[in-house]
C-alpha cells in the first residue's frame, strides 16, 4: 500500500469522483460503478471484522451497508495489492470510515494509517462501548484474526 496514510503532512492532491450502484462486499469493501466502469474499492484507513468474525462481520457490512448511499464521492489513493482502489468515501460530505469507526463499526486499521483524528474518534468508541466494543468479543483486531485463520485451500 501507500505506507502510513493519514500523517500530518500536506496531503496531495488525489483523484475525486462520483460512484453509484455500490454493492456491498463487506464492512470495508464496495463494487460500484465508477467513471471508470465497474470498481473495487477498499475503505482507506479502516478495517472491519471478517464476515465469519462472530456476528462482528455481519454488522459491519450492514453498517457500512446504511451509510453508502448513491451518489457517493470517491478520494483515490491508487490501487493497494489487490488492485482495488484505496478510497475515501464521502455521502453528503461525511466520511463513511469516520461514521464506521465511530458507531463501533470497524477500527483503524494502523498498519497503514496513523489518522490522529481517526484515532481520537476510535478511543471515543471505546470507552462508549458501541459495536465491537460493547463486548469482549471482539478478542482480536480483524487482520490478527485474518492472521490465525488456516490457510484456505
């Protein structure tokens, strides 16, 4: 990926458009139907439980499900190794990864952005105990769980 997004350092100027038809893949993944054509799309920043990650998954994906609504506004990172777009999302000029972290949602995901506003939000959701927070199920972040899964075959 792009290494640590989300520093204070002056951002670029990166790509914006506008996407419709999003199929929701998962908490932190959309198809939709970009200037381009058909498009992958990563959530940039977050990472939501797995879909088989205890009921976690489902209401991720649900969630983000609630939020992306059409048209929605694209900020394009470039593409992460599996040639999806790292986006941010924007509906009505709100962030979607910002709303998904708050409501518990999904968590920063730190190997690859170190967000201090995202952080903050994070911790709120924490100590409010909503989503994956309001219980100790949670037990691991998404990608240490992705980590103890066995290889599939």
């Amino acid at each position: 990926m792009l290494g640590l997004l989300g520093c204070s350092a002056k951002q670029p100027k990166l790509p914006t458009y506008q996407c419709t038809q999003p199929k929701i893949i998962d908490g932190d993944s959309i198809v939709a139907l970009c200037p381009s054509g058909e498009t992958r799309l990563r959530l940039n920043c977050i990472d939501a439980p797995e879909l088989k990650q205890r009921h976690f998954g489902r209401e991720a994906k649900q969630a983000l499900a609630s939020m992306v609504d059409e048209p929605f506004t694209v900020t394009d990172w470039g593409l992460d190794r599996y040639n999806r777009v790292l986006a941010d999302i924007y509906v009505d000029g709100q962030s979607v990864q910002r709303q998904m972290i708050e409501q518990g949602a999904a968590v920063v995901y730190r190997h690859y952005c170190l967000d201090e506003h995202l952080l903050d939000v994070e911790q709120r959701a924490i100590e409010q105990k909503v989503g994956v927070w309001r219980e100790r199920g949670l037990q691991q972040t998404p990608w240490r769980w992705r980590q103890l899964q066995p290889p599939r075959d």
